[in-house]
C-alpha cells in the first residue's frame, strides 16, 4: 500500500511539469494580441471605436467616417527607396497604415487588426499591362488582410469560400481601388496637403468599373525585404520606369526626388514625437531610424517569397513591459436575421471616381454579375471542398521592356525592376514561386464564373454529302492547277500537262 502514494505523486508531478512546458508555447498568440491591442488602445480610441471581433480579437474601426469610407483612398502614394508611402492628415495614419492589416467586416465597415511590425505598406498592387495605351491605364492597390482572415459573403471570391483558399483569391475585386494611371501621383515633388487626396481627384475607377478592369490587370508580385526586419516582406509597388511613362513625368525626375526624400518627415508615417516620448510600447516597436528622423535603409529583393508571407503583424518580437489592457472591449453585435443589402465600405466617397463613360456603361453591362452584392442567401462551399474560380482570366500580355510591368501571368509574375534610383536604388525583384495550386491558374476575377458553352458537330452531316459530292467535285477540278502551294516535285508530270491541254481548248 505504501507506493502507491508515491506513484500518485510521480504522476502529479509528471502533468504540472507538462502543464508547466505546454502552457507558455499556447498563451503567447492570444497574450499577443491582447498586448497589440494595448499599445494602440488610448491612441486610437479617441478617433474610432474597439471591439472584440469573432476569432480575430480586438479591431478598431474610425468613428464619424462616411459610410463609403475604406482605408488608402484619403491621401495619395509617394515613391521612396522603400517602397510607396502613403501620406494622409487620417490622425489614425501612422499606426493603421504602417502596423496591422485591414479587412471588411458586414457590421462595422473597414476595421483594423492591430499588429507591432512597422512597413512602408502593407497592400497588394495590379497596374495595366505595358500593352494597354496610357490613357487607358490604371494603378491598383488593395490592402493585405490579416493571416486568419475569412471574407463575408459580399467578399466571397468567384466559386465561393472554402477554408484554405489562397489570400490571393481572398483579395477579390471590391478590396481594390484602380487610379488613373495618369493621375496616379498626385501633387508630385509637392508637400503634401488635403487638396492631393484621391477622395476628391475625381480620378478613381467608379465601384461598377472595378469588375471589368480587375481581370485586365496584372497582379505585382516585386517583393522586397523590410529594412528593419529581415523575415518581413512587402510589396514595393509599381516600377519607376513604367510609372515615369504613364505619368509622363521624367524617370529622371522621379529618381531624383528618391534620392532627397526623408520618409520621417512625410505626413503620417510614423508616430507623432509625443506618442513616441508617453508611450513606451509605441516606442520600442518603432524602428530607430523612424523614431530619430534618419533616412531609412534602402530595401532589397525578397526571394522565395509568396502571398502568405506579405505583410505579416507579427514578425517584430512583443515589446517588453507592455501595460496590460484592463478596458473591457464589448463584443460584435450578431448579424441580423436578414443581412443589410449594402455593405459598407463597398463604395467610394463622392468626388472620388470618375465619370463612367457610354463605353464603360456597355462594357458594365456585359460584364458578369458581380459577387460582391450581400445577399441573403450567400454562397457557400462546404469545408474541404475545392474551389471553384472562373475560367475567364486577363488577357495573356506581351512582355514589355526589361523595365516595364511583369508579363500577364498572375500570380506568378517576373515584375519589372522595382529600381527606384540607378544603380543604388532597390534592385530588380524576382518574384518566389507561388503556391503549387495556381501556377496555371488565371486571375481571380470577381464576376461570376462562367460557364462554357461547347457545340459539338452533329452527326448529321455525314449522309448530306453522299447527295453533294458529284456534281461539286468536278468544278473544283480544274482549280487545283491553279493553286500555287500544291505543286510537289512528284505531282509535277502529270498536272503541267494536263494545263497544257486546256489552255488551248
């Protein structure tokens, strides 16, 4: 009897010692995240509202936007040795679009997932091909949603949603906002100031446009390393020369302006010094050469790179002595029984698109029915069942020059070189191979799949030239003298006499 004592105790031991291994490697995502929370929480919460939202914990979304409000619309790109910036006087800038990532949700509109890696961007670009003429051309950008994300239905991509779908069929044509190529630097070599905002540039692609340039673009895939992390990668964005050529604005000018631009002293891009010197955490998560307004390193080519690893929040390891989050965050209100026949954030603020053209109004009117409609029934794939995208892509594209936009053929595309300033400027890009799945897979577009229409020949024609052949036969005859490519070395005895014969009768 008295060892069985000790081997309870033995046992004991043995699962606190377990307890004690596996606990710290499964606490530290959701800590994580409750610690990324914490370190935007009072910066934040004066401009927008925090809410714990389904598996993705803590978000924010802004307060007292309009209704067609989405993130990267309410400013303008400049190009830098990093990458594109996006600059904005949105007093939420410096955090939203430089940490985390963003995603639609069907309750809140737009709402940002908190993350402590700091980029130059965190979206995803298309432009048109080399091939598209220039005032026909477009600049894409979406933003990159975060790791676990799972669209709404009015996100679904073609085919529905099923669990493992690639991000890069996640990001469906409403993510997108396509500028004119022409117009697509604004306020160029100029400070920046409200009036250089795409929301009233008038030069947006309407939301009903964006199905039909989607598949007429190309997907960019120039990645490049994170200067401050070498496990985080981004986006670089469109290529210099072919932005030079589409903005008409010299290469020579743009590089020049790469070269003198400071990142820390653009609007927004880094966290105000007072945010800087009262919260610690902020301070520690922002890269030193930010926090000191330094130049910031020149990016280098990512290699062996695909779409999951863009973009990633949580590359930066936690900051130490991070307060702890003791508001009490309200849960998501449940989705009515009937979900709303809008979704917010679909749309673009006025004064932001263009006018939609009689062309354009015919090419929307054939164009698929698009999929991004919240509907009551939405459609959904059962769990492990594969999806099913379109058979419709964009059209295959002619490489352009060396420094142009990459070949047509996404995702796996050579892009141009993302050089900013020859030669010390960011080195041609090429891109990692893609998931296995979607080498000869086109595009995602955002219409409805459509479905092939196959006519087969009917049997019937075999007996109808039984009743034909004779009397058809004979003129044809004296036709084949005359076609030049049927003339063989072996046929040519007999045919030259028989021409001869009938030219005289």
């Amino acid at each position: 009897m008295t060892p069985r004592p000790k081997i309870n105790r033995l046992k004991a031991a043995i699962a606190l010692a377990v307890i004690l291994v596996l606990a710290p490697g499964l606490s530290p995502p959701a800590r994580a995240d409750m610690e990324d929370a914490a370190m935007f929480y009072e910066e934040l919460t004066q401009h927008g509202e925090w809410v714990d939202y389904e598996n993705y914990g803590p978000v924010w979304h802004p307060r007292g936007v309009d209704e067609d409000w989405r993130p990267y619309t309410n400013g303008r790109w400049t190009p830098t040795s990093q990458g594109y910036v996006f600059e904005s006087h949105e007093p939420w800038a410096w955090a939203t679009y430089h940490y985390g990532n963003w995603m639609p949700t069907p309750h809140y509109g737009w709402c940002w997932v908190p993350g402590r890696t700091w980029y130059p961007n965190t979206v995803t670009w298309r432009t048109s091909p080399e091939t598209a003429a220039v005032d026909a051309s477009y600049v894409g950008w979406a933003p990159m949603p975060p790791p676990n994300y799972v669209p709404p239905p009015g996100y679904y991509p073609p085919g529905g949603y099923a669990p493992g779908v690639s991000p890069i069929d996640l990001i469906t044509a409403p993510f997108w906002i396509f500028a004119r190529a022409a117009q697509f630097l604004l306020g160029f070599g100029q400070p920046y100031v409200p009036s250089y905002s795409y929301n009233g540039c008038g030069c947006l692609a309407p939301v009903t446009y964006v199905p039909v340039l989607f598949p007429r673009t190309v997907f960019l895939t120039n990645y490049v390393v994170n200067p401050f992390h070498p496990r985080a990668f981004f986006a670089f964005g469109p290529p210099i020369p072919y932005v030079s050529r589409v903005t008409r604005i010299q290469q020579v000018t743009i590089n020049n302006y790469i070269k003198t631009v400071n990142v820390t002293k653009m609007v927004n891009v880094t966290a105000p010094a007072t945010v800087i010197n009262r919260n610690a955490a902020i301070r520690q998560i922002t890269p030193a050469a930010l926090a000191q307004g330094q130049p910031l390193p020149r990016v280098k080519p990512a290699t062996n790179v695909n779409i999951t690893q863009i973009a990633r929040p949580n590359v930066a390891p936690v900051p130490k002595n991070v307060p702890r989050l003791t508001q009490q965050i309200p849960k998501a209100a449940p989705l009515p029984a009937q979900p709303p026949e809008r979704v917010r954030g679909m749309g673009l603020p006025s004064g932001a698109a263009h006018q939609v053209t009689p062309k354009m109004r015919q090419e929307i009117q054939k164009a698929p029915a698009p999929a991004a409609k919240m509907g009551p029934a939405p459609r959904e794939m059962k769990p492990g069942a594969p999806p099913v995208g379109p058979k419709v892509g964009p059209p295959a594209v002619k490489p352009g020059p060396p420094t142009g936009v990459p070949p047509a053929r996404p995702p796996a595309i050579k892009p141009g070189p993302p050089s900013a300033v020859p030669p010390s400027g960011p080195p041609a890009v090429k891109p990692g191979p893609p998931p296995e799945r979607f080498k000869a897979r086109p595009a995602p577009s955002n219409g409805q799949p459509r479905s092939p229409v196959m006519q087969q020949p009917a049997p019937r024609p075999a007996p109808a030239p039984r009743t034909q052949p004779q009397p058809q036969v004979r003129p044809p005859a004296p036709m084949k003298p005359q076609a030049p490519p049927q003339q063989p070395g072996q046929q040519e005895k007999p045919k030259p006499q028989q021409q001869k014969k009938q030219l005289p009768q």
